[in-house]
C-alpha cells in the first residue's frame, strides 16, 4: 500500500511538472518574435535610404536629437536582441540612431545604425538580418572617436554589390616642440580594409593595405 501510494504521488508530481513546461514554451516563442527585427512600424525613423557611401557627420552630439531619430527601449531590443553586450541606456552621450535603410539585397533585411560610446567615439554599423528579422551579422562602415592625445576615423564605400572599402586613420601624439610656434608630431596608422557580405549574410573581413607614417602639426 505504502509502496502504490509513493508511487502515485510521483506520477502526479511529474504530470504537473510536465504541464508546467509545456505553458511556458509559447512565451518563450513569443519573447523571441517580439526582438525579431520589424521594419514596417519605424519605416519612417531613418534619415537616409540605399547610401553607398559612408561618413560621420560633424554635427555636436547634443545636436544629433534634432536631426536623428533615437532609438527608444524597445527599437534598441529589436535592432541588438542578439549582442547581449549591448545594453540600453537612457544617457543622451550613449544614444543610438536610425541612420539609413539598405535594400542591397532582397533576400535580406539591412540598415545602418548610429552608436555614441560615453563622451568617446560615434560608429555607424551595418547591420544584416534575414528575412524574418533574425539577426546575422554587422560590420564598422564608418567612425570617428578623439580621446586626449589620440584621434582616428573612418571612412568608406561599396565597391560593388557585395564588398565594402572601409578606410581608417589612427594619429597618436608623439611629441611636442615649443619654440616660435608649436609643433606636435603624430605617430599615424592608416589601414584598408575590406569587407565582404556573403549569400548567407556572413561578413568577412580582409586587410588590404597597412602603412605607418609620421604627421606634423604647426599651430
């Protein structure tokens, strides 16, 4: 009796447990369908449409609200639901903007993103979905960041239908001459860069040029 009795209980507990799972896997579906990338509700954010050319603007970033479109909790969940080290921020020097729209390629959803990194740097990224909005990958189409003695940016452009040139310079403050005027010397990297978008979306990267050199300044 003891015996029938345990056993009983054991089949019960498992029956309710098994019932438990089977409520949560909608809201798991849902939670993804939600992050998934939707196009239609902010068709209208973007500034720009089908650029092949890239630069940052020389706007200051207090400006850039009154000329951007600034993602909000939700848009910022569905453009980066899949980098968990993107985390959203209420702080104007950590916004990010709807930059342009890029119909590239039919087979797949793409755009452009403007991201300000606290009181540093500004990077546009491309970013690459499928077709039903599920994220597949990103690349630097354009930057520009300063941070006391160092200062760099990029530019670039699609070559064709499926590789971007992207080009960098890195200038870091060597040395500084007072006499008459002031001079300061640069220790300069400038790399090429290219990037290519595959069929599946996949982007992948390949240095094409690097040189070092030496820049100065007379003020």
């Amino acid at each position: 009796m003891r015996y029938s009795y345990f056993l009983l209980l054991c089949l019960l507990t498992l029956a309710s447990c098994s019932g438990n799972n089977k409520k949560e896997v909608p809201v798991e579906v849902k939670e993804e369908e939600d992050n998934l990338l939707k196009l239609g509700e902010y068709a209208d954010s973007f500034q720009y449409k089908n650029l092949s050319k890239f630069d940052i603007d020389s706007l200051e970033w207090e400006e850039r609200p009154n000329y951007y479109t600034r993602l909000d909790e939700d848009a910022f969940n569905m453009v980066w639901h899949a980098d968990s080290t993107q985390v959203f921020s209420e702080s104007p020097s950590l916004s990010n903007y709807f930059y342009s729209t890029q119909n590239r390629n039919t087979n797949f959803k793409e755009i452009t993103v403007l991201t300000q990194s606290d009181g540093c740097c500004t990077n546009l990224w491309y970013m690459i979905y499928d077709k039903e909005g599920k994220f597949i990958d990103k690349f630097s189409v354009a930057s520009k960041g300063a941070d006391g003695s160092w200062y760099a940016y990029s530019t670039g452009k699609f070559i064709d239908y499926n590789n971007y040139i992207l080009t960098s310079v890195n200038h870091e403050l060597a040395e500084v001459y007072e006499w008459d005027e002031r001079k300061e010397v640069f220790d300069c990297d400038s790399t090429i860069t290219q990037f290519t978008i595959g069929k599946d979306g996949v982007v992948t990267e390949k240095n094409v040029l690097r040189e070092s050199y030496k820049k100065e300044v007379v003020q």
